[in-house]
C-alpha cells in the first residue's frame, strides 16, 4: 500500500489474443470497458495510460522480420501455448520465446506506473494476461484483474496462480476507483467492493455493488494508437465506435450466461443521444456499433431512439445484435425497421439459432421461424445486412430440427448477408449448467483446456457423451454445408468450382490452429476473394458499412 499525498500513476491493458488463424479476427474496436474505466479515473485527476495489446496484434501476422527471426509455423503451432505455460509457471526460457514475449508486450517503462490493470475479455486473454503479468512481477509492481471473462471464472484461478494480486469482480467503474484510494491509504480494503484479495495465506473477497449505467461516463479512448482502428469507408480512414446502452439481457436462454452475469438496465435515450453527438464530434466518426446483448428490449424505447436520430439528422451509420420480441412480446416489425434504417441501421446479427420452433422453445425463445423471416425479408427490402447465428448439435435435435434448420437457410438464403454457425457446447454458469435436469442433461465431467471449461454431459433420454460428440459433428457439418452453399458461396464469390469438401477440409484443418494454418491462410484466396483483400474489408461488408 501507498500513503503519499502524490496521485498514483496507473496503466490500464487491454490483453491480447495471439491466434494463428484468420478464422479468429480482430475486430478493429477500441476496448469500451477500458474507455469508461479511464474516463472516471481521469475526471478524478488521476493520470491514466492505456494499451491496446489486441489491436497491435493485428499487425504481428504481417511482420516478416518476425517471420524470418522466429520461424513463424513452429511458434504459431499449440506448443505456443505449452511453452507459454512453462513459462507461466517456472523460469522457462528459449530465445524465439523471449522474442515472442517481447514483441507481445513491447517496450514500457513499468517503472512509471504505480498499480497495472489488466483486462480480460475472453479465456485466450487470460492466458497471455499472465505472460503480462509475470513481466509485470519483475518490477514489483502491484498487478488487478478485471474484465467478463474474470467476472465469471476469476474465482477458479485466483487461489491457484500468483501472478494475480488482485482480482476485481462486477462493474469496475466504482471499484477500481476505490481500490485505488485503498492504494493510497484513503480506504479499507475490505471496503473496497468486488475485490478479492489475499491475506497471510488466505483468500478475502467483498460483495460487489451494482453500479447504475446512467451514472457511467462517456469512454476515454485518448492515448490509444487510433490510428490502428481506423477503416477504409468511402475513400478515407475511419473509425469503428464502439459504444454501450444496456447491460445484461432480457432473455434467458438455456444456453448462455449473460442474464446471470449482468444485471438488465439500460441508459436513457436522452443521454445516448448525447454521448453519441459527442463522441462522433470527439473522433470524427459517423460509425457507431452497439455493444448489446440485444438492442431491442424496448419497442417503444428504440422507437423513440430511432425518431430522435432522424430528427436531429444526426447522419451516422450503426449496428447491433437484436431479438425478434422485446420484453413486452412486442415483435419487431416493418414500420419499426424502417424507422431504424432511416435513423441510420445498416446491419443486425440475429440468434436463429435453428430453424426448428420445437427445439428454440427448449432453448428459452418464444418466437417462430415465420416471424424471423418476416423480420430477415422486411430488413433486407430496406437495406439493412442480416447476420445470423446457428447453432449445430443442441441437445435432443432430431433430424427434423436438422432438416427445418436446413430448410431455413436455404428459404431464406436471399436475405441473409452472412450466417456465423458453431457447435453446441455448455456455458459455465448458464441455466444448463447450473440445474441440467430440467433439460434431461447430465454433467459427467468438467475438464478445462487452457483456462476455457468444457463440460461433457449425457443426455438422459438419448445419447451418452461419445454418441453425443458424433451427433455435434454430424449436425455441424450439414449446417455448415447449406451455410456454404446458400449463403457463403454467392455472398463472397466463393469459386463455384470449389467442392465443399475442400471447402470443409481447408476450415477444420484452419480450426486446428497448427503449422498447416497459417499456410492455408496464405491461399485463402483460392476460396474468399473478400477474405484475401483485407480483414478489415471483410469486416465492412460483414457488418453492412460496405455492400457486396
């Protein structure tokens, strides 16, 4: 602890993730969590210096000197990881490693900072947070953690690894600030809310408190490398800002843990309305993508949001993932979408899901195939890219959920600018996970494989685990195939020569993430055009900036 009348310096990290593939890209957005951290911490005079480290690592797979100095395939290969891991966890030292390790971080002078935070989004962050931290240790300084993913698994790994001195849990708007006053003798630490804390061998944690979105500031994103998140839009550089107007979410579905997480609440419009103007004027942007779980919990709120956008003729382009009933079994119809596209909506990303009503009712969503079509056809007519999201392998899917599935991509293929499919798996902390027998699921087993939980379960009345694992990979890949040839293959130009099994072959051979990935990568061309140009072209046309 520090007791000096001096304000503490303080370094914020945004951690990298260090993949191999393409497959995983990095959206080119300022991290918003850390934005709204440094505009409270700066509005109470402390000097604030913030790192992107997952915005740099965009440019890391296109560094020959790296290539060259480090042969690139073996040190993108998994015995990254596992060296990585020795590294973590002994004195384990190799000299492509060490180069590795340093142009991750890069060069900073830890001696300016007092106290380092470290934000961690996903489980690959977390991972090279403790590569961070480690360095971070040398200097003696004092290490916090923070972020989602901390938010939920924080508690596994906070007793078993050293590195982390401190760990923050829930919204850190108000606790960061008070666990720096702690810092500086001005607080208790067990006054301190949301933080864990070790004590003579012992594990301390304090109760969070709810921190209201109204009271949060608009984010501070000063002093990150701008520049590097900028986009190619209508002949010049701009950038992409992300910005958030509620936490949690209205839905609970069986499947994801986001309604456990957070508790729902949302900003006026009259404030977001006034962020927005002021941010767009502060980094001469007119593109804005929301940060929601689902944009429209309120029909007659995004109503009113919409109405006062085209009023003020605020003229911004902007995006987000929506549901099709808001909180009030409201659907979200034609008269309504055509008001968000005049206010500026240029995509929506969708949870689908299948294209079964019987297993989406078992997945906690009361709408229907017909009403999500209606909404695809209607936002298509006027404009607006659709994005939406399957699901391969849910528990109980029959090969009639299959066949609706399929039979609903390919009926409504035409509206659909891009589907995003993946397999099932068990969320930590869902509904599946924390009481599996309403579902008819049982939990065999939790294993975890860097730092992500991976649950193996039985269905009761159906197949056991091995069976189970078959039936996911069966269901993938006849989604992914009517995904690919309804959708991908006229969407991006995919060469219509181009059997699927190449197709097929080339993406799980990419998801393994070895030395065959970043070959492949290097002519996946042959298959993308969009793809081959630039991520961040792909990235436009994905979300709807860019037409294809």
């Amino acid at each position: 602890m520090v007791s000096d009348s001096k304000k503490l310096r303080i370094k914020l990290i945004y951690a990298p993730i260090l993949y191999s593939s393409l497959r995983h890209e990095i959206e080119p957005l300022p991290p918003l969590g850390l934005g709204i951290l440094t505009a409270v911490l700066r509005e109470n005079d402390y000097e604030v210096e913030l790192d992107d480290l997952h915005i740099k690592m965009r440019n890391f797979y296109t560094d020959k000197k790296i290539i060259k100095q480090m042969a690139f395939p073996r040190i993108l290969s998994n015995n990254l990881k596992m060296s990585l891991w020795h590294y973590i966890q002994n004195d384990y030292k190799d000299k492509k490693l060490d180069l590795l390790i340093n142009r991750i971080i890069g060069h900073h002078d830890w001696d300016r900072s007092d106290v380092i935070g470290i934000s961690v989004f996903d489980a690959a962050q977390f991972f090279y947070s403790l590569v961070i931290a480690k360095k971070i240790k040398q200097y003696g300084i004092p290490v916090i953690f923070g972020g989602a993913y901390m938010n939920t698994m924080g508690y596994k790994y906070f007793k078993k690894i050293n590195l982390i001195d401190f760990l923050l849990v829930g919204g850190g708007e108000l606790s960061l600030l008070q666990f720096i006053n702690f810092l500086e003798g001005k607080r208790r630490i067990e006054d301190v809310p949301g933080l864990w804390y070790k004590h003579n061998g012992r594990t301390y944690r304090n109760h969070p408190e709810l921190f209201k979105i109204e009271d949060s500031p608009m984010p501070d994103f000063n002093g990150l490398p701008l520049d590097l998140y900028k986009v190619p839009v209508d002949s010049k550089k701009t950038m992409i800002l992300p910005y958030q107007i509620s936490t949690g979410c209205i839905s609970k579905c069986s499947f994801c843990n986001e309604h456990k997480t957070n508790e729902f609440q949302y900003k006026s419009y009259e404030k977001v309305i006034f962020e927005i103007k002021e941010l767009s004027k502060r980094y001469n942007t007119h593109i804005i993508q929301f940060a929601e779980n689902n944009i429209f919990f309120s029909y007659d709120y995004l109503e009113r949001f919409c109405n006062t956008l085209i009023h003020e003729e605020q003229n911004i382009q902007w995006g987000a993932m929506t549901g099709i009933i808001d909180s009030q079994q409201r659907i979200l119809d034609r008269p309504l979408l055509e008001k968000m596209k005049k206010a500026g909506c240029c995509f929506l990303i969708i949870g689908v899901e299948t294209g079964s009503d019987r297993l989406r009712r078992r997945m906690g969503k009361q709408f229907t195939s017909s009403q999500v079509s209606e909404v695809l056809k209607s936002s298509y007519q006027l404009g607006i890219n659709n994005s939406v999201n399957f699901i391969a392998g849910y528990p109980y899917e029959t090969p009639e959920d299959l066949q609706q599935t399929v039979q609903f991509i390919k009926d409504n293929s035409q509206y659909m600018s891009l589907c995003r499919y993946g397999r099932f798996y068990i969320s930590y902390n869902s509904p599946m996970h924390i009481n599996p027998k309403p579902f008819r699921l049982k939990i065999i087993e939790e294993k975890t494989k860097f730092f992500k939980p991976l649950f193996e379960f039985d269905e009761i009345d159906r197949y056991a685990w091995k069976e189970k694992c078959k039936h996911i990979e069966k269901s993938y890949k006849i989604i992914s195939r009517a995904c690919y040839k309804y959708i991908l293959m006229p969407n991006f130009n995919i060469r219509r020569y181009t059997p699927f099994w190449i197709f097929n072959l080339v993406m799980n051979i990419r998801a393994k993430n070895n030395w065959l990935t970043r070959c492949l990568d290097c002519f996946l061309s042959l298959f993308i055009k969009s793809y081959h140009k630039s991520y961040q072209h792909s990235y436009l046309l994905k979300y709807g900036f860019l037409k294809y």
